[in-house]
C-alpha cells in the first residue's frame, strides 16, 4: 500500500482536489436555491373582488370590444335604448362626437348628471322608459336634433334639471312641458316654436331661474302683468310676436342686467319703473311699435351701457342726462320719430363706440357743437332749430347731410342763406325778375310799334 502511493503522481492529485472544490460548490449553490424557494414563495391568484364595474360591447369606440364602464348599468342600457353610439366609458373620458355626459363621483357606480345631444340621427329614440332611467341629470341640452317632440318629461326628471337648453330641436315645444321645470336656474330655447299663451305659463311656477332665454319661437301673447320675484339676471324674449304694454312690474326684477325685447310687436311707452332696474346694464327695445319719449328715470340708472331703441316710435326730444351716463357705450336711437336738436357734444359721442342716429327727419345737430365730419346721418339745424333740407337732386340721404360743409353749415342767418341761394332760389326775388323783363319787352314793344304807325 505504501509503495503504491508513493508512485501516484502529483498532477493527478491535484486535479481531484479541484474535481473536490467543484463538486463542493455546485451542493452550495443548490442548497441556496432551496432556501430561497421556501423563504420568498411564489406569488398567489388574488382572492379579491375587482372595483365594480359594467361591462358592454358599444360600438363607434374603436375596435369594437369589450368595454368596463363605471357608468350605473340601467342608465348605460338607457343610453344604449335610445340609439347613442357611445364609444368610450361615458364617464371616464369626454365624448369625441356630438355627444357629451358627465356624471358624478358616486360608488360603487357613477350616474350621469349632464347629457348633451347634439347634431342628433333621425333614429333617436327618448322613450319614456330610457328618460326615467336618467332622473339624476341635472342638465339635459339639445342642439340641431330635429327629432319629434318630447310630449312631456318624467317628473322625476323634470324635477332634478337645474338647466334646460333647446336649439334648433325637437321641432316644437308646449309651454305646459317647460312649466313643470319648476327648479331650473337656466333656460334657453331658442329656433324652436313654443306654444304657450304667454310667458307667464312659462314662469308662473319657477322661482330659481337666473337666466332665460326664449328667442325666435314664435311666442305669443304678452309680457306678464305682474311678475313674481324672481333671482333673473339675464331675460331674452326677442324675436317673438308679443304685443301690448312693457309692463312696470317688470321692475320686480330688480337683479336684472340684460333685457332683451327686440323685434315683437311691443307697443305703448316705456314705463317709468325701468329706471328701478339699476343693476340694468344692457337693454335693447328694438324693432316694435313703442312710442312716447324716453323715461326720464333712466338717468339713476348708473350700470346701462348698451341701449337700443331703435326702429320703434319713440317721440320728444333726445333728452340731455344720456350724455351724463358714465358707462354708456352703445347708444342706438335709429329710425324713430324724434325732434329738434341732440343735446350731445363731439366729446361724448366720440367717447361711445356706437352711436346711431339716422332715420329721424325732425332731427339735426347744432354746427356749432358737431363737425359735418362725424357723418350722423341727419341735417345740419338752421337758426330755428329745424333740419335743413336736403339737396334735391341727391338720392343718397345720409351723404346729402354729410355733404354739407362747415362754413355752409352755419346755425345764424348767413348760413342759411348761402345753403338756400345755391340750391332753393329766393320766390320773392324771382318773381320781380319775371315782373321787370315783363315791363322792359312792353316798352320795347311799345316803342316799335309807335316807330310803325308814325
């Protein structure tokens, strides 16, 4: 035994003791492997219930597949019923067609409290079942759906709407239907006829309406005699067929800054209650048959800046305090019937940036206080205080007036006469001419004829 190991050779010992290392680290590393396994184990399918959601195939969305909603199922179904091609989780992203919801934060499901429609298909179909579904909208708009007309609303639904708009839709609305939104605080209809006998139907029952707005529908009978206080800061009845009085209840209104009447059939004074309206600042009366001369209540008044009273019948002169407004910019007495001269200074009507006075033929301006320059659109007052006639052979009124130049323009005597002599030749004067020719050829005459005979 002795013998054999002293022949075996050193190499080879060697190399079995690297054979050993190797062996020895491959056992550690497999040990380690195992540790590890048991320490850090693999992780486990999630025994948890996901956030609730819907989940529902509609189409227009890009690709078509399966969608999870947030939305509460019986209003996505409702959705779905009346024919809208919703593309996206409604309440997760905005719209990128016509159509635009909003809902609220609600759990585990969201519901809508804002759907507008707009630029509607023919197959739209508002069912009385898919409307009750929507009792949670508190803001329901139309816009270009010529679809038919809604009979009536869900009274849960009617209830909830805090704003209603219209237009160009529905082809027709009643009176009755907008009545029974008794809670909005924003109405607007407009290019859509209503038919109700006034707009008291409408408003007799609301009592948190700041703006409304019913314009271009065709809406007749008048104004309401007594209005009830109401928090309105905005009122469009323009476009109608109202007729009768402005009444002076309307100062109960007495938050209001915009009032629009224009193009009724309006007709009577202005009361002298609108000067009651002192937060008033845009008011427009244009296109009626009113008549009488301007309030002068509208002096305390201090907020107005726009007022229109053009092509009515307004009559008297234009009174002073206009110029003493401080916030007047638009300033438009167009086509009425109002006399003598405008109480204005170049000042003042450079200082508005709409002044319109033109289609008044008793009206002028006094030289001496406005250039022919601002082209007003009326004559220049001759010393009497009354227009000065126009150019005969002019067809354009408005240039006729601008024609005339400052020193023809003159408010004494001398203008008038240089203004007249060149156009207008003096009777007086002409009939003596004709009268001395007639005597100059009997004499002529005479004197031949004496040279005749003799």
């Amino acid at each position: 035994m002795g013998r054999r190991w002293r022949r075996f050779p050193l190499g080879h010992l060697c190399i079995t003791l690297d054979l050993l290392i190797l062996v020895a680290g491959v056992v550690q590393s497999a040990r380690n492997s195992t540790t590890a396994s048991y320490t850090n184990p693999p992780p486990r399918p999630s025994t948890e219930s996901p956030t609730p959601s819907t989940s529902a195939k509609l189409g227009g969305g890009g690709g078509g597949g399966t969608l999870r909603s947030t939305l509460d199922p019986k209003q996505l179904t409702a959705l779905q019923s009346m024919g809208l091609s919703v593309g996206r989780d409604p309440c997760g992203n905005p719209s990128p067609h016509d159509n635009a919801t909003a809902c609220d934060s609600a759990a585990p499901f969201r519901h809508l409290v804002s759907l507008r429609l707009a630029n509607c298909s023919a197959d739209l179909d508002l069912s009385p079942t898919a409307l009750r579904s929507l009792a949670t909208l508190t803001s329901l708009s139309f816009f270009r759906c010529p679809i038919p007309p809604l009979k009536s609303l869900p009274n849960s639904l009617s209830a909830s709407l805090r704003s209603f708009s219209c237009v160009s839709s529905l082809r027709r609305l009643s009176g009755v239907l907008l009545s029974h939104l008794r809670n909005l605080t924003y109405l607007a209809v407009v290019d859509v006829p209503v038919s109700a006998s006034g707009p008291f139907v409408i408003f007799s029952q609301m009592r948190r309406l700041r703006s409304a707005t019913i314009s271009n529908a065709n809406l007749s009978g008048q104004l309401p005699r007594h209005w009830h206080s109401l928090p309105l800061l905005h009122l469009d009845l323009s476009g109608n067929s109202l007729k009768g009085p402005v009444p002076g209840s309307i100062s109960v209104l007495e938050s209001l800054e915009s009032l629009n009447l224009s193009s009724n059939a309006l007709s009577g004074a202005l009361p002298y209650a609108i000067g009651d309206l002192i937060f008033l600042r845009n008011a427009s009366f244009s296109r009626n048959s009113l008549s009488g001369p301007i309030p002068e209540t509208m002096a305390a008044m201090p907020e107005l800046a726009h007022l229109d009273l053009s092509f009515n019948q307004f009559n008297g002169s234009v009174p002073r305090f206009l110029s003493e407004m401080k916030s007047l910019k638009h300033l438009n007495l167009e086509s009425n019937n109002f006399q003598g001269v405008i109480p204005f200074n170049a000042s003042f009507i450079k200082r508005l940036e709409v002044f319109k006075v033109g289609g008044n033929s008793n009206l002028c301006y006094n030289h001496s206080e406005l250039s022919a320059k601002l082209k007003l659109g009326i004559a220049p007052c001759d010393k009497y205080g009354l227009p000065v006639l126009p150019p005969p052979d002019r067809s354009n009124k408005d240039d006729s007036y601008s024609d005339y130049s400052d020193d023809g323009d003159d408010v004494g005597g001398s203008g008038e006469k240089k203004g007249r002599g060149r156009h207008e030749p003096n009777k007086l004067v002409l009939g003596v001419a004709i009268g001395l020719s007639c005597l100059v050829f009997l004499v002529v005459f005479l004197v031949c004829l004496s040279k005749v005979c003799g």
